[in-house]
C-alpha cells in the first residue's frame, strides 16, 4: 500500500513563496514520476509540473519562470517550491506518483490572497 504524505500548503499574500513537499512510503514497485496537480473551486483538476526519474520535467505554462518542481529519488520525495504567488494559484494541491498505478494524495490547501 503506498501511502503519501504531503505538507506545506497554507494562506499566504499575492507575490509570497510556498514550498510543497510529498514523501512516498510503501511503494515495491518502480516509481516512474512524482509531481503535483491542483483543482480549484469549480474547476478540472489540472497539471502543475511532474518530474520523471530521469529528470524530464512537464509543467503547465501558468506556471513556468515562478515554480520549481524537484524530487529526492533516494527519499522518495518530491518538492514543489512556489515563487511570486497569485490568488489564481488558489487551489486545494495534490501529489501524484506514477507507477502502474496513479497514487494520489490527500491535498493540501494553498491559498493566495490579492
């Protein structure tokens, strides 16, 4: 069973910083991605960025030139560090390990106020 743990969300002002952090336990199988999605209030959940095990990154262009997505393979952990927030990056964040399998997350509240 794997299980994921996440942490670091939480209310901060418009140009603040966040950092994410998920760690995945229980997983016996190869993990090929680890990365972040988020689903606002009356939205489609949507990709923020996910990292490969190699290193490849694809990340939504909202967010290019202010997230940074980084993952700990040894712990594996991924970290998801959130510069120059905006209240439209407002938004319950979820974790995702990709295996055979998606594993998801519990999420975690970011919210940005204007």
């Amino acid at each position: 069973q794997v299980q994921l743990v996440e942490s670091g969300g939480g209310l901060v002002q418009a140009g603040g910083s966040l950092r994410l952090s998920c760690a995945a336990s229980g997983a016996r199988f190869r993990i090929n991605a680890m990365g972040w999605y988020r689903q606002a209030p009356g939205k489609q959940r949507e990709l923020v960025a996910v990292i490969t095990s190699g290193g490849i990154i694809d990340s939504a262009d909202s967010v290019k030139g202010r997230f940074t997505i980084s993952r700990d393979s040894a712990k594996n952990t991924v970290y998801l560090q959130m510069n120059s927030l905006k209240p439209e990056d407002t938004a319950v964040y979820y974790c995702v390990v990709r295996a055979v399998l998606d594993y998801w997350g519990q999420g975690t509240q970011v919210t940005v106020s204007s």
